[in-house]
C-alpha cells in the first residue's frame, strides 16, 4: 500500500511539476520593445542572442548616441 501510494505521489508532483518549468524570459514577438534599428536588431550584438527569447533579461546602452540592446548583463 505505502508503495503504491508512494509512486502515485511521485507521479503527480513530476506531472504538476513540469507545468512550472516554462521560460520565465521569453516575451510574445507582439510586446517586445527593440530600440537597436538595422537588420541586426533582434539580435544580441556581444554574443548574438536572440533578445526576443531573452527579453526579461534584456539591458540597453547608449554609446556614441546609438542605442544597442544586450541579451544579459554579461553581455553589457
């Protein structure tokens, strides 16, 4: 019986449990803010990141009067 109780509890906690693993960073294209302009804009310009996919973690810069957009705080 403890067993069987066991693995039902096991496969519940692994079954609601999985719900929770969704990208906290990912943002829908539609609410995303780029401020970089060119063909590059999307993209990470340090380590090519998508920034879309990263958009929660995303930090800007202004240098030389030009506006980038970097995936992480590693990449500032």
């Amino acid at each position: 019986m403890k067993k069987i109780l066991l693995l039902l509890l096991s496969l519940s906690l692994f079954t609601f449990g999985s719900n929770q693993m969704k990208n906290f960073r990912s943002v829908p294209a539609d609410k995303v803010q780029l401020l970089q302009k060119g063909k590059g804009k999307n993209f990470c310009p340090v380590c090519g990141m998508t920034l879309p996919v990263f958009y929660k973690t995303n930090h800007a810069a202004k240098h030389n009067g030009k506006d980038h957009q970097y995936c992480s705080i590693h990449c500032l």
